[in-house]
C-alpha cells in the first residue's frame, strides 16, 4: 500500500513540475520608438526579479519568463511600459519619450537590474559601443568611457591592446594590475583582445569593487571586464545585417618640426665653429654654401617622414545572421577586418572572425547553449627597438639630405650586379629603406573561444548549469633575415637568418553552479553556489638557423647552421568553492554577500588555498514611503567590503626549487644547474577594498549621477627580492609590503534637451586618484624592471628617480643640477654618492576621464567623445635626442628639431639650451626633460543618419544607418610629441613585462587618427 501510494505521490509532483515548467515561455519583439525607430539597448525586466536583457543594434529582444509575470521596458529618454505575460509569444513595444532607464547589469555569475545593484559596475551597450570610434582591440575602446577606469594605448600598432588599468595600479610587478577579461565565461589574456570582432559583441560590463569582484576571488583583484557577445531572438525571423566601413588611417601630427636640409647644414656648421670636432666631416662643413656640392644635397634632399610612412587604410566588412524558433535561438557572424598601418610597404594587420551562438530547448527542463568563436589574424611586426633598425627612429635620425639609394654625380641612383639600385647605409650605417623589404617579421594567431553549458530546471526556484569554457591560442611568429638584406649584409649573418617561435596557449574552465531564485512582490533572493575547475597550459618552441642559399627558401629545412632549438612547458591550476548571495526587499533594502575559497599550483604546499569574501548593502531612499520628493526619481546608498587575491606576476614554479639541464661550461659535457630557488612560503597577494556610493536620478531622469569613494589595501605584494651577492642569487619570489590606491569617482549625464524629435546629452566622468606606497621589507628601497622608477615607503608608486635639473647658467652656457643637498652644481662638483630623488612626480595620473556630447534629431546623430589625463609625469627621451645640445643621447650627425639652434652663446642668454661645449656635462641622468603628459583628446566624432521605417516599408531593407566617424582628429597639450605614452620601446621592454606604462618615449610605433565612412543595413 505504501508503495502504491508512493507511486501516485510521485505522479503527482511529475504534474505539477510539468504544468510549472508549460507556465514559462520565450517571449521575443522589438522595441521601437513613437516615430518607427529601434531602440538598440533597451532594458527588458521581469517586474520584481533581477532578470532581464538587452534589446540588439535592430530593436530585438528575447527573454523567457512564466505566463502571469510583467515585462517592464524602458530606455533613455522615454517613459517605461509594462507589459503582463499571457498567452501570446511575440511582444512589440512603442516606447514615448518621458523617463530615463534602468540597466541590466551582466556580471558573469548572474544578470541584475541596475535598481537592485549594490556594487560599483558600468555597463556598455552594444547600442553606445556602435557609437565608438572602432579600434581592432577592444580594450582601446574603454578609454573615457567609465570613471575610475584608465586607459591607455600601448602603441598605434594596428592591433596592439591597452594598458587597462581600474582604480589604481594594484601590484608592484608587470602583468599583475590588469584587470580579468572574461568573454562568454573563457578567461582571455589583454594581450590577445585583439581577436575579438567588435561587432559581436553584445555589451562590456565593468567591475570595479569588492562586491563583485570577490566572486572571481583570486583572479578579481584589479577588477573585471566581463564581455557578452550577441544571441538570437526567438520566434523571429532572421534579420541579415551587413556592416561596412573604409577609411584612411596617418600619424598623428607633429607639434614641432624637424630641420630640413639647408638647416641641418646650418647646425652643423655652426657646431663646427663651436669647436665640436665630431662635425669635421659632415655636409654643413665640407661643402660651401652656394656651392654646386651644397645644391645638389638641397635638390636631392628626402623628408623621411614622407618616404618611409604612408597614409593608411581601414577596412572592415561584416555579415551577422540572427533570428530563432519557439525553442531555439541563433546569432552568426563573419568579419574582415583590415588595418595596413602607417608604414610603407609592410601590409599591416588583418584578421577573419567568425562566430555562431545557439540556444535551445532541448527539453522543457533542459536548455543547452553552445558559443563559438574563432579568429585568424596576420601582423607585420616591425622593429620595436631602440635602434637603428627601427623605422620610426630613422624619420628622427636621419638628415635630410641622406638620399634613400647612393647617387652618381648626376643623381641617378647607382646599380649592382644584380641591377638593383643600391641603398644608401646613410650616417647610421643601417638602410631601414631596405631592411623593410629584406628583414620580415610577421605573427599568425589562431584564437578560439568556446563555451558550452546545459542548465537544468529542477523547478521554478532550484536550477543547475554545467559549462565548460575554452580560449585557445595557436601563435607562431617568422622573422626571416634575407640573404643578402640589409641586415645580412651589415652585420655578415653567413646567408641569412630565420627565427621560428611559437605558442599554444590553453586556457580550461569547467564550472559547476547550482542557483536557487525566490521571487514575490516582496522578496527576491538569489543564492548560488559554485564548484569551478581552471587549468591554464602553454607550450612553446623556438628555432633559429642561418646559411640559407635563397631569400625564396623560406622554412628552416633550408638552413645550414642551427644555432638553437627550444622547447617550452608549463601549467597552472585553479580549484573554486563559492556561495553567492543577493537580496532585496521591494527594491528598497539590498544586500549581497559572497564568500570562495580559491586553491592554486603556484603556491608553497601550506598556502595553496586563500579564502576571499564580500558583502554589501543598498538603501533606495526613493522608495520609501516617507520620501515624497517629486523630482528625485532615484536616491541609493551603498557600500561594500571585501578581499580579492592575486597569483599574477610570478613564475608558475617559483614556490619550488627547480634545475635545468644542457650545456655546462664544466668539462663532461651537459649537467644540471640550480634554476629557481624555492620560495616554499609564497602565498597569495590580497587586496582589500572599501566602497561608498550614491547614485541618483533626478528631473524626470533628466540629470542622472553615480559618485563612489573607494580605498584599495594591497598587502603580500608579490614581488622579485632582490638578494645580496654573496647569497649567489639574482632574486628570489616572496611577498613583500602594502600599497594604498583611494579616490574618488564621479559620472554624470544631463539630458539639456528633450523631445519627441531632439535630444541633447551632455555626460562625462573622472577619477581623483592618490597612491603610496606602505611598506616595504625592512624599509628599503626596491628597483623594479624599469628605467629610472623607485620604490620607496612613503612615496607615490612608479615615481621617477632622476637628478633635479637647475637650468643653464647665464655667465658660462653650462647646465646645472642640485644635489642631494639641494644645492646648485655644475657636473664635475656633484657631491660623491647619490643625487638622484623622488618629487612626487609619477608616471600615474591623478584627474582621469571622459565627457561625451550626444545629438539627435529626426536620425541625425552627431556624437563626439573626448579623454583627458593629468598630473602624470613622462621622461621625453625623444626630445632629449633632438634637442641635442651638439650631442647629448646622439651625434652631431643625427638631423636635430629646429628648436635645437636656440642654445647658449653669449653672458647673459637665458632661457636657452646649454652651450654645445659642454654636451658631455648633460648627461647626466636628469629630470630636464621630465614634462607633464596632461592632454584632452577628442577620441571620437561620429554624425550618422537613420532612415526612418516609413522610407523603408517598400523595400525589404529594415534599418539603415550611414555615418561618417574620425578619430584622434584633435589634441589639446603642452607635451612635445605626442602626449599618449604607453610602450616605450616594445623590444626593450614589451607589452608584458611593462611596470610603469608611460614613464619614457622612445620609438614605439606613434598613436594615429583616422577619419572613415560606414553603413549598417539590416533586411
């Protein structure tokens, strides 16, 4: 009997979880505004959840919700409408112009509604990113966009990164103050951000503080950037949308000029009669002005600026296919994306995407979902080098009347054996002219992102989700000296030279989330817990060969002389444990807290496991009952508290003691040799954050504002000890000191104008941001992989550590420095010891942000986007080098900026250069070309025309946009060159293993502007 009753038990719950589950639809429609326009980005919510999604670029919408539940659809500018789930699947919606929105907010572990937010997020629609300045690494595209978060371009090499930085600098080493990228729940490198099509992509979600953060526990300490790419829409038809854009890319302007051939004869001349015997043998000194020799330098003269770059082209064409049945859902897309960069007769950056995105209902309690990415990309990788093989440097060094091939008297280029004409090595001893085409060096990357995940619905509260996320990244990089190029022929490689290297990077997430969801008119609660698995894997090689008998034999069988062969391994593992927990009492009280419990192979045996936590708390004053102020739409405090870790920044094995084995000097041949010495107690780095907020919107939503204070505690730094020589080790990998990073953040946006036909928008952002560095061990000073930068309790992180430069003295034309003692001294009366010190001045700007202005009127759209810096600090070698004083950092030979000739001549002058007599005295290692790189940047203008329905209805086009876009057009600053310093010299220190991003210039490919022309049109 009890098994039969059993039986009929179980029957019984089966019905109901059955007519439970008939009760949930997928509801799909477009959001349109009152004149027929789509309204890309608009908020769809469940009433009274955290649910909800986004509309696409065309107004589309899909969300699943149970019949009885209300849609709430909103957007900027216009009143919000709601909508009751019944028996239809398909829900159109004309939004009138009235109220502002509230945004949902992806943070990678759930979906929530702005209101009910308690942490410091920003989030970027696809709608505003279509609006951007299109850049081929997405990275680039945050720069202005959210207060707190600093950016800035690494280089103008088509398809190089950013460096990302949010609140603050959170780690002493390379690497590790990066924030996580996550995209579709695969974690990507920032240097390979360059993979992704800005097309697919759905919205970028920022977060900034402990409350979110923590969830990704020991990977979240410097903030995480979650990207969602597109999906379809259900019960829609598909909707083809083909994108296109063509444009003209150059560098960016000079604001100083260069001496031309008749000048930089002049200065050379002038030197010599100064006495500096290095210009006995130039032009300016052996031949006479007016003389035939002299003229035919003028006539033959190169602008090497001119000769050696080019104006560029952008291109980029995509086709995106989306729609979807009752059950199921699709996004597919392919893009061409083409950047041939700056420099002649190299091809640039190209790169093909392709993704397809599916969902579906394979049951009425499983839903499966399978996103997948890939993307080949080419690259020219010219020389980043401080040296004379670098292309940038020799528009710099050369004099312009070094002609590009050597010239007969008649000034027709001579000819080789081989009837080539023959490069000129110019003073430099190098022909870059030449070594373009000869010496090549170019990267293939194969990148593919994928995820796969199957969620289970138990019932209306308890569901389960199984993903497993995958990046993997194919590198291989060929630089091919050619027998008989320049650099053979200048430095006698035997036949050439050919460096094969590569990489396959693995990157493996397996999550496991159980999710528990209460919702009434009352309560909603989120609670989920996680069991998450990460292995990251690389492998790498290298091959170099020389003697190859043809420039045309291009593969290392070819070559005669191996002179190394290099295999690579390595491995890191990740284990989770997490609770997360989110609340909210009818909007009004909020609250969330998470706690995880993170185990890595990167630490000692004892201190594997760090445990970070969170918790925060929201009040939405405006919903309270005795609130009744009409024109405060929205009032909400929040504050938040929690711990992060970080494990960047260090070996994969640097808690072990390691050996290696090869070559040894010892007699026997190969033996074995110390590698690492072990660092058994090496633990994680922790960074504690404090957060207060208040967000507010006011006028009908007409004025909306966020402003967070926030102070960042890192402690355990990671960090390289330096050790004493006797110890007969380098360094050794421990956790040292405490470093503070605090600010203040404040965004707002203010419609000035709003109507059914125009709308102005006026918005913008900054950060007020303080550093210092806490402690250090034993209170001594730290070095770290930079130029001149120091690290010192007390003092502000990345501060320069140089001389103070005391001017020219009037009566002798010599430069002065101060000493340690503060002071004036020529250069032979420097006291003995160190002179050098910190004065505040960081390579870290304090005042950083953005203001936007955003016009429509009737589908006419004028945007324009400017960032600004202020208050860091750059050492400009470059100028230093033209500004050579006869020949401080160069010769005499290297052509010099004009302003090189207001130097020192006669008792009295001021406000001058040195004298040239005394160029060995300068250089001395000093701040006098230390300078502010404040600067306004108008990154973006965009004026775009959407044709309305109505003049579309007879043609089987749905939207259609045209626009014309220019980016990096203006420039506001006092700096010499350009202001936006990112790499210096990528071979000297690369992307990587950058400390201190902007602390010197030197030759690294210059930042561009570019002005293009692009439509979108879906059918």
């Amino acid at each position: 009997m009890r098994t039969k009753f059993s039986g009929i038990l179980t029957l019984l719950l089966a019905l109901v979880v059955q007519l439970t589950f008939a009760q949930q639809k997928t509801i799909t429609g477009t959001v349109t505004d009152d004149t027929g326009l789509p309204l890309p980005g608009a908020n769809v919510i469940i009433k009274g959840t955290s649910t909800g999604t986004q509309s696409d670029f065309d107004g589309n919408y899909t969300i699943s919700a149970n019949v009885g539940q209300t849609l709430t659809f909103s957007y900027v500018g216009f009143d919000t409408k709601e909508v009751k789930v019944g028996t239809q699947n398909k829900i159109d919606i004309t939004l009138e112009p009235g109220e502002s929105l509230s945004e949902v907010v992806v943070t990678g572990y759930s979906t929530r509604n702005q209101t009910v937010q308690t942490s410091a997020v920003v989030s970027i629609s696809a709608a505003e990113l279509s609006q951007m300045a299109p850049t081929t690494s997405i990275d680039n595209m945050l720069q202005g966009k959210a207060a707190g978060v600093q950016v800035t371009a690494a280089n103008g090499k088509p398809g190089q990164g950013a460096f990302v930085r949010i609140r603050g600098t959170g780690s002493l080493v390379a690497g590790a103050s990066s924030p996580l990228y996550i995209v579709d729940g695969a974690p990507i490198r920032e240097e390979d951000l360059g993979n992704i099509a800005n097309e697919d992509i759905e919205n970028i979600t920022i977060l900034k503080d402990a409350a979110t953060t923590a969830r990704y526990g020991s990977r979240g300490a410097n903030g995480v950037v979650v990207i969602t790419t597109k999906n379809g829409n259900r019960n829609k038809d598909a909707v083809v949308r083909f994108s296109s854009r063509y444009g003209t890319t150059s560098q960016i302007n000079r604001n100083f000029s260069m001496m031309n051939a008749e000048q930089k004869m002049q200065y050379e001349a002038e030197m010599y009669a100064l006495g500096i015997t290095s210009a006995s043998g130039l032009p300016g000194v052996t031949t006479a002005p007016g003389s035939p020799e002299r003229q035919q330098l003028i006539d033959n003269q190169v602008d090497w600026e001119d000769y050696l770059l080019r104006e560029g082209v952008l291109q980029n064409n995509s086709v995106a296919i989306s729609g979807g049945a009752e059950k199921v859902d699709y996004y597919f897309s392919v893009s061409n994306d083409k950047n041939t960069g700056i420099i002649d007769n190299i091809k640039g950056f190209e790169r093909l995407s392709s993704r397809l995105n599916v969902n579906f209902d394979a049951k009425e309690w499983l839903t499966l979902g399978v996103n997948v990415g890939y993307s080949r990309s080419f690259s020219d990788e010219p020389r980043d080098r401080n040296n004379t093989q670098n292309a940038f440097r020799a528009t710099y060094d050369y004099s312009p009347y070094e002609t590009v091939f050597v010239l007969d008297e008649d000034g027709n280029p001579l000819i080789d054996e081989n009837g080539d004409p023959v490069y000129n090595l110019t003073h430099t001893g190098f022909p870059v002219a030449q070594a373009i085409l000869t010496d090549v060096e170019s990267a293939i990357e194969n990148q593919t992102l994928a995820n796969v995940d199957a969620t289970v619905k138990f019932n209306k509260n308890f569901s389960y989700t199984f993903s497993t996320a995958v990046s993997h990244l194919n590198r291989r990089r060929e630089y091919y000296a050619q027998p008989g190029g320049a650099l053979d022929d200048v430095i006698n490689l035997g036949g050439g030279s050919k460096t094969d290297s590569g990489i396959q990077r693995l990157d493996l997430t397996i999550s496991n989330r159980l999710n528990y969801n209460l919702s009434n008119d009352k309560h909603n609660l989120n609670v989920l817990g996680l069991y998450e698995f990460n292995l990251n894997e690389n492998n790498s090689y290298t091959i170099n060969n020389r003697g190859f008998p043809s420039a045309l034999l291009t593969t290392q069988v070819n070559g005669s002389d191996l002179r190394n062969g290099q295999t690579f391994r390595n491995r890191l593992t990740l284990v989770s444990y997490g609770a997360f927990a989110d609340y909210d009492f009818k909007e009004r009280y909020l609250a969330s807290a998470s706690y995880r419990r993170d185990g890595s192979s990167s630490f000692g045996s004892d201190y594997k496991y760090g445990s970070f936590y969170s918790f925060s708390l929201g009040w939405n004053i405006a919903k309270e009952s005795f609130f009744d102020v009409s024109w405060v739409d929205l009032l909400k405090l929040r504050a938040s508290y929690g711990t992060v870790g970080n494990r960047n920044g260090i070996g994969r094995y640097d808690s072990q003691s390691t050996v290696s084995f090869g070559t040894s000097p010892y007699p026997g041949g190969s033996s074995t040799a110390p590698a690492n010495i072990g660092s058994p107690e090496l633990q994680w780095e922790t960074t504690v954050t404090k957060n207060i907020g208040l967000e507010f919107n006011l006028f009908n939503n007409r004025l909306r504002g966020v402003s967070d204070y926030f102070v960042r505690n890192t402690t355990d730094l990671l960090f390289l000890i330096p050790r004493a020589d006797e110890a007969g080790v380098g360094s050794i990998a421990g956790n040292l000191g405490e470093i503070e990073n605090r600010g203040l953040e404040i965004a707002l946006q203010g419609d000035i104008l709003r109507s059914a036909d125009f709308t102005w928008t006026l918005g913008g952002n900054i950060i007020f941001l303080d550093n210092e560095i806490i402690s250090l061990p034993d209170g001594e000073d730290v070095t770290p992989n930079a130029f001149n930068i120091l690290f010192r309790e007390g003092a502000k992180i990345n501060e320069h550590y140089l001389v103070r430069y005391a001017g020219v003295d009037p009566a002798t034309g010599r430069p002065q420095y101060y000493g340690a003692d503060n002071n004036v001294y020529f250069f032979d009366t420097l006291p003995e010891g160190e002179n050098r010190v910190l004065q505040g001045k960081s390579t870290i700007a304090d005042k950083e942000g953005g203001f936007f202005s955003n016009i429509s009127y009737k589908g006419i759209g004028l945007r324009t986007d400017f960032v600004f810096k202020y208050g860091n600090w750059v050492n400009n070698v470059v100028k230093q080098n033209y500004y050579g004083d006869g020949s401080n950092g160069n010769t005499v030979a290297d052509n010099q900026a004009v302003g090189a000739f207001n130097y020192w001549q006669q008792p009295g002058d001021t406000d001058v250069l040195p004298s040239p007599l005394y160029t060995e005295e300068q250089a001395v290692n000093s701040d006098r070309f230390l300078e502010r790189g404040d600067y306004i940047r108008m990154r973006n203008i965009t004026l775009s025309y959407t044709f309305p329905r109505e003049y579309l209805e007879k043609t089987p086009i749905s939207t259609l946009r045209i626009y014309a876009q220019g980016q990096n057009l203006l420039t506001f600053s006092k700096f010499w060159g350009d202001p936006e310093v990112g790499i210096s010299s990528g071979e000297t220190i690369d992307f990587a293993d950058t400390v201190a991003p902007g602390e010197i210039t030197l030759y690294s490919y210059p930042n561009t502007k570019s002005i293009q022309v692009g439509l979108d049109v879906s059918f």
